[in-house]
C-alpha cells in the first residue's frame, strides 16, 4: 500500500503532489514525449482510461484511421501549409498542362498538319504535270521513229524502182517512179514534222523541269523554315509553361523549409500531455 508519500494511479506509483520534491524535466529545453505522458488519460468516452504511451503511439502508427489521421496529421502541423500549397500548385499545373495541351495543338500540330497536307497536293500537282509531259514526249519520241522508220522504206522502195528502170528488169514507167518519190517526200516532211513536235515537247519538258526544281527548292526552304518557327513556337510554350510551374513549386519550396517538427510536437504536446510528474518507486 502506498504511503502517504506517494500515490497509486492505476498500478503506477507516483510521488504525493503535497509531499513531492520538485522533479526536473528529462528534456528541460524540449517538448518531449519522454516529459509528459506518465499519468494516463481518460479517453473520449469517459469510460476508461488510455495510457500516455498508448497516445503515442496512436500517433505514430495511426492504425485503421491511417489515412484520415494523417490528413489531420498534415493540416494540425507546419506542413498544413506546405500541403495546401501543393494541392493549389498541382491544381494550378494541371490547369496550365490542358492550356499548354490546347495551345500546342492549335499553334504548332495544326498548322503542321495543315501544311503537310498542302504540301502532298502541291507536290501531287508537280508530279502530274511534270508526268503528263514526260509522257507527251516520250509519244512524240515514238512518232519520230515511226515517221524514221517509214521515210527508210519509202527511200529503200524509191531506189529499187530507179535500179529496176535503169536495169530494165521492170515494165514500171516513168509515172511509177514519181509517185514513189512523191512517197519519199511526203515521208521525209512527216518526219521532220514529227521531229519539230518532239523538240516542242521537249523544250516545254525542259522549262517545266527548270521551273517545277526552282519552285521545289523554294517549297523546301519554305518547308524547313515553318517546321523551324513551329518548333520554336512549342520551345516558347514550353518554357512558358515550365516557368510557371517553376513560379508554383517555389512557393512549396519556401514553406517547406519552414517546416519544424520540434514545432509540431510542441503545440500537439500542450493539447494532448497527460502528465510530466514521474513515477517514482514503492516504499514499504
């Protein structure tokens, strides 16, 4: 049984408060744990008790109200703010995300995409024409040898018939020989004909090729220096948008490093202590 030195709390033997010499604290210049939960405490209902350990370690381990108990956790202590902030910061980024999203979208994939497509038809367009010609010579070329070809055997049956008349070996007349000359001539005019058609054809080919290669050089430059400005368009969003970020983080930053737990456990101590007079040992 105690003496009337001491006092018995719930199998703890504590010194009496009118007889007690005075006990200093363990962590004098601290709010320490190890200072202030050796009474117990009664717990929310009023029914028991729960020991000053048993708070914390409540604390620490938070148990099935985890979640919710760091919540509190958070907002009861120095980083209440810092969280707050990261939340407005996040909310903040992910505003400026979608902006960005959008803005790259409408001011450099867009206008790519519509550049690219234009330029499939116009290199389309250069195709065709520059085919189409191509193959309105390759039709004159083969007029040409045609033409060649018959003029050769308008010329061969001209002089086997002159051979034939100057031989005798023939009854041909004279009337033969002009009508197979007039042949050859025709013959000799459709080629040069056809060959002035060709020559047109290919003059238009070669001025068409000089004009079309001037033109995709220019198309190629103009290309590389849109794909350039749009490049640098999505560089100019980017930085904006990592500045902003950048301007949303050091806020976190700066309260974070204002963060104190010696702090936190200071003001959760006031609030929750169950006492800082010691145990002390049972006399006889």
């Amino acid at each position: 049984m105690p003496t009337p030195t001491e006092m018995e709390i719930n199998c703890v033997t504590f010194p009496h408060p009118d007889t007690m010499p005075e006990q200093q604290l363990l962590k004098p210049t601290e709010w320490s744990y190890c200072d202030y939960f050796w009474a117990d405490k009664k717990d929310s209902q009023g029914n028991g008790t729960v020991a000053g350990f048993e708070l914390l370690l409540q604390k620490q381990l938070k148990g099935k109200q985890m979640q919710k108990e760091m919540s509190e956790f958070i907002r009861e202590s120095s980083l209440g703010e810092a969280w707050a902030q990261v939340k407005k910061s996040l909310a903040d980024e992910a505003e400026v995300h979608l902006k960005f999203s959008a803005k790259l979208h409408s001011e450099v994939e867009k206008p790519l995409m519509n550049f690219r497509e234009n330029f499939k038809k116009d290199m389309k367009k250069c195709d065709h024409h520059i085919a189409d010609l191509r193959k309105q010579l390759a039709s004159r070329y083969a007029a040409v040898e045609k033409a060649r070809k018959a003029l050769t055997e308008r010329q061969r049956d001209l002089e086997m018939k002159t051979q034939q008349l100057e031989i005798k070996l023939s009854n041909k007349t004279e009337e033969d020989i002009k009508k197979a000359r007039r042949k050859s001539t025709q013959a000799g005019d459709d080629l040069m004909r056809c060959v002035d058609l060709y020559n047109q054809a290919q003059s238009k080919w070669f001025e068409e090729m000089v004009t079309t290669t001037l033109e995709l050089e220019r198309l190629e430059v103009e290309r590389v220096e849109m794909i350039r400005q749009h490049l640098c368009q999505y560089t100019q969003l980017r930085h904006e948008t990592d500045m902003f970020n950048q301007s949303t983080v050091e806020p976190v930053d700066q309260l974070l490093r204002k963060v104190d737990p010696a702090k936190d456990r200071e003001l959760w101590v006031r609030e929750h202590k169950t006492g800082n007079i010691r145990p002390v040992d049972m006399e006889i």
